[in-house]
C-alpha cells in the first residue's frame, strides 16, 4: 500500500469521527481490520489491500493527531476560508482539509507541497470541481498566512519511504 492510499483511509476515518461517538483509538480498531475492508472494498477501491504494519501507523498518526487538533484545524480551516462558516464546508472537503493541515503543522517531514497536492488529488475524487479548487485555494493560504511561522510540534522522526 503506498502512502496515497492511506492518506485516503486516514481521510474517510476523520470523516467518521465527525459524526461518530467512537474515540479515534476505538474508530481505528474497527476499521483497520480484514471485515471492514472486505465490506467496504467494493464500493472503495482503497481498500482492496489491508496496511501494513508502516501504513498502519501512519493512519493512526493521522487520525489521532487530527482527532486530538480537531478544534485548532477547523479554526485554521474557517479562518483562510473567507467569507464560509466551518458548518456550512461540506464534511468530507472539512476531512481533507484537516488531514493536509495537520501534516503541514504536525509532520514536517512531509512537505508542504505535497501535503496540497495530495489533498487535491483525494478531493478530486469525491468533490465538484468548485471544491476542489475552494479546498487548493483555503490550503495556500493557510501555507502563506502560517505554515513558515509555525515551528515543527516534535522533533521529525526518520523518514519514511513510500511504499
């Protein structure tokens, strides 16, 4: 599984814990595991392939981190969304939003850049093009207005290679 794939998961679980009454560590162990996959593959290719055990953990990294920062990333989200309340952004454009936020603050060692561009590349599949670029728009301005004012939050851990 390479590391698109399960930013993609990672998306669709803080999706879920939107609406869900689930903590991200109970969400996480109900959805990472062969029956839900099973279940939900025909519908979602991203889920043909269980993840490994590196994946694994960067699912868990990112919906802890942004179940934990939930607050302070829709903050940022309906602060550089000019003009939107944060309940009026549809919930899965709010889901990646969070999840690129939270890598761009929380994960240095993934470039800012690519954390955008992958963001796009998920709302592309499952958003009108009119979000698209609304989402592309609010994460380059977040970049601009607070990603080189924002000092890492821990030290980098080595890094990880795509699979």
């Amino acid at each position: 599984m390479i590391r698109n794939v399960a930013r993609e998961i990672a998306m669709h679980l803080s999706y879920e814990l939107s609406f869900t009454g689930l903590t991200a560590g109970e969400l996480l162990e109900q959805r990472l595991c062969p029956p839900h996959f099973a279940a939900v593959a025909p519908e979602y290719e991203v889920y043909g392939e269980l993840p490994g055990p590196t994946q694994r953990e960067y699912i868990a990294r990112l919906v802890k981190g942004i179940a934990a920062h939930g607050y302070e990333l829709d903050q940022y989200i309906e602060q550089y969304a000019k003009g939107w309340r944060f309940e009026r952004i549809p919930l899965v454009a709010g889901a990646i939003m969070r999840l690129a936020m939270y890598e761009i603050l929380y994960m240095p060692e993934i470039p800012n850049g690519a954390a955008i561009n992958e963001a796009v590349e998920i709302a592309k599949k499952y958003e009108s093009p009119e979000v698209v670029r609304f989402i592309n728009g609010v994460l380059g301005a977040f970049v601009r207005g607070e990603a080189a004012e924002t000092p890492p939050a821990s030290p980098a851990p080595a890094q990880e290679k795509e699979e």
